[in-house]
C-alpha cells in the first residue's frame, strides 16, 4: 500500500494497512476510482446532509495473510446462495482501506482498477472427479468387462450432450468434469452463472449408468475455485487432435487428488458409506435445506495444493444431498449480478 498517499489523513477515517488488518475481518470492496466520491459523502454526512450511494461495493472477509497478499473470502451471491471463495489480493494492488468511524460498520478496501476488473472478468471452474469402484478387482479375476465399458462410453455420450457447459474426460473407471462460471460485472453485461447443483445431477446420471452397465458403485469429488486462464473455452484441442488442454492450472485438481487420498482413508474407517467428498466451498455453497446443512457433521482436512494451506470437506450421500436441495427457482446467470452491490443498497 503507497506510504505517500495521504487521501484519509483526517482523525474521521481509521486507516488500515495490510499489517493491522486482522484475520476475518469483513470489508467493502471497492475500485479505487470511487475514493473522491466516498471522501464527500462522508464529508456531506459530516455537514448534516442525507446518505446517498457511491458506486459498487462486494462485500469480502480476511481469510488470512502473507507476507506479500491478503487472502480474501469473496461473497459472491448474498441474496441467491451462500457462495465463498478464495482470491489473493497483492499488496501492491491495495490503494486504501479506511473506515469513518461515525458512519461505516466496516472498513472499505478500495483496490487498482485494473485487479479489480481481471477478478470479476475471468472465468472461474467447478472440478469433479467420479471413480468406479472395483474395476481393478474384476480384471485381476479375469471378468472380462470390454464390452460394457463401451457401454459405459456410449452412455457416457449420452449424459455429456445433456449438460453442454461442462466438459467430460473419461477413462474406462473415472470421469473428470469441468465447467465455467463467472462472477457477472455490470460493465460487460455478464452475468452470474454459477450452477454446482448440475454436477449432483451429472453425479447421479453416471452412478445409475456404472451400476447398470458393470453392476458397480461409484464415488465422487467436487471443488470450486479461481482460474489462471482468461476469456478461454472449457478445453483446447489441438488440429492435431493430439493434444488436449484443460484451459486450467493443475491445482484445483491436484486438490481433488488430495481429497480422494484422504477419503479413501477415511472410508475404511466409517460406518456410513458415503459416495460424495466434497470441499467445504462447494458444499457450503450447494442451495441446501438450511437444517441438513447444519446437521452434517462429518468434516475431514486436506492440504490444499491451490491456497497452499489446510481445507476441509464433507462426507455425505448422494441421496442426502439430493433430497435436500432447495427447488430451482430460476436457470443460471438469471438472476443478474450480486457481487456487485450499490453502496448502502
């Protein structure tokens, strides 16, 4: 954060930097391009004069510090979900965070423009992984399954032209899944498309069709998170047709490893057989009954290859999950941009 701007030198303002800001902290984000407004308004309040809005704000909390970033939880969606996730500010790209004390109930984080814009454009993922349980048990006992893995294939097929928006990548006992969702930002006209619940509905199609074509079971696990690549399609495939890119760091799905590599632990040591992991911010941000989702106990960690820090995901069913689910009030990106608020709207 610059030392020599001295925008908020006046005893109203409490002045933050990134070493007094504390652990879960919650803040109003903001462009930096709305300082000289938000100046006056507290300046007119001051002076006896009615509130009135200043810009967009998106209301974040501090997850945890670097020496170089401030990890923040990103409240995507108040109104419609309860959807976090985790983006990393530099500290390089703070421009000030301040609070009026008289006025302001938390401070307000204004950032560079340019950041601010590239976090709320690019296109963020939802990673899954569903494996087949036993595949290895029945080649070893010389069960010859070849014909019904192309079953498995065909049906497979099926499923991927029924959810176009995410991307499948099969093998004879797993399915890797990806799909795209943005933020939405009122400049651009984008709007918020982020929809985890279709990857339960993919998750049951695929267990049905495992259990009907080589009568066995599966499991799965869903992650939600950022992206590196920008204003690209779900996957590259080169006009060799030789080579296939995901269009995504290999984090996120380091991190599905990661949690499969404790489940499996972990499943040998339950009474419950459960068939879905999932992390903590995709779970939490499934629209789910508000009493089952309190009621779910069963939490394990994981060291997360992508925040480079400890996670947690929840053990549950597929049932459980699907009888929980609030009914779809409206299709994805409908419901218009809420990570971007009006100031006291």
């Amino acid at each position: 954060m610059p030392t020599e701007k001295k925008a908020f030198d006046h005893p109203n303002f409490e002045v933050f930097t990134p070493d007094t800001l504390q652990p879960n902290t919650e803040m109003l984000l903001q462009d930096e391009i709305y300082i000289a407004d938000y100046q006056k308004l507290i300046s007119d309040l001051d002076n006896g004069k009615p509130w009135k809005s200043v810009g967009y704000v998106s209301f974040v909390t501090v997850a945890r510090k670097t020496p170089h970033s401030i990890e923040l939880s990103f409240c995507s969606d108040r109104a419609d979900r309860v959807h976090d996730f985790f983006v990393s500010l530099p500290n390089d790209q703070i421009v000030d965070c301040v609070r009026a004390w008289k006025w302001d109930e938390r401070p307000t984080l204004f950032v560079k423009s340019q950041w601010l814009e590239k976090i709320l454009m690019r296109s963020n993922c939802i990673f899954g992984l569903i494996d087949a349980i036993g595949v290895g048990e029945k080649l070893t006992k010389g069960i010859a399954i070849d014909e019904r893995l192309l079953k498995v294939r065909s049906g497979l097929d099926k499923i991927a032209s029924r959810y176009s928006q995410i991307f499948f990548v099969s093998f004879s006992d797993s399915v890797l899944l990806k799909s795209h969702w943005s933020l939405g930002f009122f400049k651009t006209g984008v709007r918020y498309s982020y929809d985890p619940e279709s990857f339960i509905h993919v998750f049951e199609e695929v267990k049905t069709l495992f259990k009907e074509a080589l009568n066995l079971g599966v499991y799965g696990v869903f992650t939600q998170g950022i992206n590196e690549y920008y204003n690209e399609s779900l996957r590259h495939i080169s006009e060799s047709e030789n080579h296939v890119c995901l269009n995504s760091i290999g984090a996120p799905f380091a991190d599905l490893f990661a949690i499969e590599e404790s489940a499996r632990q972990v499943h040998k040591e339950m009474e419950k057989t459960c068939d879905l992991y999932l992390d903590e911010s995709y779970f939490k941000s499934l629209k789910l009954n508000a009493k089952f989702r309190q009621s779910v106990l069963d939490w394990h960690s994981y060291n997360s290859r992508l925040r480079k820090a400890e996670a947690w995901y929840a053990c549950v069913t597929c049932d459980e999950i699907l009888q929980n689910l609030k009914p779809v009030r409206a299709q994805a990106g409908q419901g218009g941009n809420r990570v971007a608020v009006r100031r006291g709207g």
